[in-house]
C-alpha cells in the first residue's frame, strides 16, 4: 500500500509497481489508509510522513503500539533527518527520500519483503541460536528472554540481531551492517545502524552490568558474548 498526498507519486508508483508484479492499494491521506488498511491487510508500508490529515510518523507509532508489524518504509522530505531517525526509532524498517527512483525503491521493497519473510538461506540451515540466556529462532522470527518472555522486536531490529549472531564475536563496521541488513551503501550522515543499535541494546537489556555488544570507536560492533548454534533437522 502506497500512501502519499501528492497524486503524481501515487500514479507513478502504483503503475511502477504494477508492472513489477506487485498488487498495489492507494491511499492518498490517513483516513483513507484507515479505511483501506483493514480491507486490504497489505504485506508492505510505503508511508510518506507528511499528511494532510495527520504524520505517516503517528501512523507508524500507533501500530508498532498494537504490535502490527507489517513493514514501513517511510517517505521523507529531502534532508529531514529528524523524520528519519524518529521514524527508525518508533519502528519503521527503512526510508527514502524525496525525490526517488522508483527503481531503488522497488528494490528497498523487494529487501524489505525479503527480510521480513525469512527468505534466506541461513534460516534453513539453523533453527536455533541460543546467548545469553536469549533464544532465537529465525524461522519464526521470535525471540525469548532468560525468563521465556517473547522481546518484541521489529523487523529491521530482528535482521540487525541475525547479522550479528551469524558472525558472533566478529566486529562489523557501520558499512557492512547496513549492506548486511539493508542491502546499500551508507551515507556518511546516515545514522540509522546507530539508532537500531541502540534499539536493539535497549530491547536485550544490554548495560554495564550485563554487557552484551561492544562498541569500537571508528570501528563498529561488536557481539561480544558466546552462541550456541542449533542446526535444523534435514
């Protein structure tokens, strides 16, 4: 579902898409997208963050609230950074700013769905990480806390975990974990991988006492703490 006031994006995307064998729903303000939202049950967000009628932000924080995690990838203004680091931190997946290509963006899709979907090979080959008292399993995409509780990640935090349980004790660069994650190169003022991290850290109750990451100055992260791997049966 594309959901954007300005009608020429809303044409040009829903055709693009179309075309790349998506099935597209429109929505030109918020109370469109409520309406449409609940009919449609979309597999995907492209969420412009200025709306007549209200901010693709409130919309984003609101599911994420009800634990709706469809993915989002968030349309900002050219160079509102503060757009995209709040939307990285209520829970959306991804962003793009105005103007795009739409074919970058069908790519960011194509990422996105990819992700959220498991579609992977390491998902098949493990299906069980165990650290810290922490449980993952990719397949389900879940993780269970010490005391069995379920954490409640969203995708995008739940890929940045992935990456660095496959390559645990291994220090990643803010370069590799955005091409692990997201599939692009970083800008030098894009601070995304930052507040993912700092998500994800929050999430595990990683701190001084119970540290689980290592930050490298001019370096990256780092998981600093052993996993166990379970292989999935044949």
């Amino acid at each position: 579902m594309v959901v954007d006031d300005d009608a020429e994006i809303r044409s040009l995307l829903g055709r693009y898409l179309r075309e790349q064998g998506f099935r597209v729903s429109v929505a030109a303000n918020r109370r469109e997208f409520d309406a449409l939202f609940a009919e449609r049950n979309p597999d995907l967000l492209v969420l412009d963050v200025l709306l007549p009628d209200g901010s693709g932000l409130d919309i984003c924080r609101v599911m994420r609230s009800q634990r709706q995690q469809v993915p989002i990838i968030l349309l900002t203004a050219l160079k509102e950074d503060v757009d995209r680091i709040i939307g990285l931190e209520i829970g959306a997946d991804d962003y793009m700013s105005k103007p795009f290509n739409p074919r970058e963006l069908t790519a960011r899709i194509k990422a996105v769905l990819r992700r959220s979907n498991g579609d992977k090979p390491a998902e098949e080959e493990i299906s069980t990480f165990e650290f810290a008292g922490f449980v993952v399993e990719p397949r389900l995409r879940r993780v269970l806390g010490p005391s069995d509780s379920a954490v409640d990640l969203t995708g995008a935090e739940f890929d940045l975990l992935k990456v660095f349980l496959e390559r645990a004790g291994k220090l990643l660069s803010r370069d590799q974990l955005l091409d692990l994650t997201q599939g692009r190169d970083r800008d030098p003022l894009d601070r995304s991988i930052d507040v993912l991290m700092s998500r994800l850290r929050k999430k595990l109750g990683d701190c001084e006492q119970r540290p689980l990451f290592k930050t490298v100055r001019n370096g990256g992260y780092q998981l600093t703490v052993p996993v166990k791997r379970i292989a999935a049966e044949p």
